[in-house]
C-alpha cells in the first residue's frame, strides 16, 4: 500500500485545546481518522513534532522515498530556511509537498503572511480547517501516487 506522510510541526500537538476558535476543535487523532476514512486504499503516516530537526529528517527520508508529503510547519513555515531547504530538497528529486494550513494565515497577523516554503512547494492550501488536508490527500490520491 502505498504511504502518504502528514507532517505537522509544532504546537499543532495542541490541536483540539490550542485557540479551537482559529484553528477548530478536532484533534491530530480525529485528523487521522477523517484522512483514513478518506483514503482507505493509502496507508496515512501522521507524525507531529515540535523539534525542527526532527521534522528535517522526515523530509530527507521523503526525499529518499519518494512518498508524497502534506506538510503543515506551523510557525517554522514564517522564517525556517533550513525546512525550505529541505522541502526543495524533496521537491527538486521530482517529489510532492504540499503546504497546508488550518487557518488562512493572509488572514492573521503580518508575520503569518509570508512563507518561506510555498515557493518551493508544490501547491498551498490554507483556510478550510481540516478540509485543506483533505484537499491535499484528494489531489495525492489522483496525481502524486
Ligand atoms: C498554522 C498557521 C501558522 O501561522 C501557525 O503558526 C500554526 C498553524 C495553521 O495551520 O493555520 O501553528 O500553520
């Protein structure tokens, strides 16, 4: 079965506590259950860390590996050259990444309004709460397998 990595950097281990009025009352585990439901026929890898090294080194292996990736970085998504970087990395071995956010950060504070990945991703979707997960696994399913 092929294998879809969900990557979400830090705090999003918050989810369902962390300000539920900007970024919903699911959970990463509810996340997981609506992306398996959606894609019984993929295996769902959901990892989340809050150590940016950690989150690197997933990316070289997807680099490797070539499985596709939907990222959300959280705040490294601001200001990390060293993830976008890594998401050129995987993106330039002909692999998949696609950014996405809970929130709509064009939306929020100024500093949110940049992303120092989107231009070396291969597409962003922002704003839909979980749907823009679901919204990338969609495209996955039908492009990037
Ligand atoms: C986020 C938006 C980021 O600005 C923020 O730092 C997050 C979550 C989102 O999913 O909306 O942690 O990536």
């Amino acid at each position: 079965m092929a294998t879809v990595l969900v990557l979400n950097g830090p705090n999003l281990g918050r989810l369902g506590t962390r300000e539920p009025d900007v970024y919903g009352a699911g959970t990463l585990d509810d996340l997981r259950a609506v992306l398996r439901e959606d894609a019984p026929d993929l295996e769902i890898d959901l990892r989340q860390t809050d150590t940016e090294g950690e989150l690197l080194g997933w990316l070289h292996g997807a680099a490797d590996s070539g499985e596709p990736v939907i990222l959300n970085a959280g705040a490294w998504t601001h200001y990390s050259y060293a993830l976008r970087d890594a998401v050129s990395l995987v993106t330039k071995a002909g692999g998949t990444v696609i950014e996405v956010h809970l929130s709509n950060p064009h939306a929020r504070e100024e500093f949110r309004h940049t992303s120092v990945i989107s231009a070396v991703s291969t597409g962003v979707i922002a704003g839909f709460g979980f749907e823009s997960y679901r919204m990338a696994l969609a495209f996955i399913r039908r492009n990037a397998r």
